[in-house]
C-alpha cells in the first residue's frame, strides 16, 4: 500500500479547495468526513510522470517567488509553462 499522510482542515471547503490544488502538483487526495473530523488522506500520484511535474512545477513556483518574478507555472502539453498572469 503506498505511503499517506492526513492533513486535518477546518471544514469541507477549504478540503475540496486543497484537494484541486494538491492534484495541480502531482498529489492525490480524498477528503474524509466522518462527522467529526474533517481530513484528507494524501499520496502520491500513482504515475510517475505526474510526480515529476509535480515536483518540478512547485520548485518553479518557489524559485519564482524567490527571484520577485511576476510569473506563474502552468500545466500544459505535458509539462509546463511559465507565463505571465492572466495570459
């Protein structure tokens, strides 16, 4: 069985929000609510090329934040861009 973690998050919201983003990195999750808790359950994703981008886009991201740079990484043609916002 592959390795998970769980992150606990205020309320189911913020869990579907974090979800889209963690899948944007090459993360799956899954939200459990059992009532009184609210979690997600997080593991890599199953392929390995989605890890990598996934790694790659949020070093980008990192470095681009760190260097001032008003750019954004996007997925795209099976790897990703960096752009300006909004384009």
């Amino acid at each position: 069985m592959p390795e998970t973690i769980e992150i606990d998050v205020p309320r189911s919201e913020v869990g579907d929000e974090l979800t889209a983003a963690l899948a944007a990195r090459g993360l799956r999750a899954e939200r459990i609510d059992d009532g009184e808790r609210c979690a997600l359950r997080v593991w890599y994703a199953d392929d390995e090329r989605a890890r990598l981008i996934g790694d790659v886009t949020h070093t980008v991201e990192l470095w681009l934040a760190e260097q001032g740079l008003p750019l954004v990484v996007q997925r795209a043609h099976g790897g990703a861009v960096v752009r300006p916002p909004g384009d």
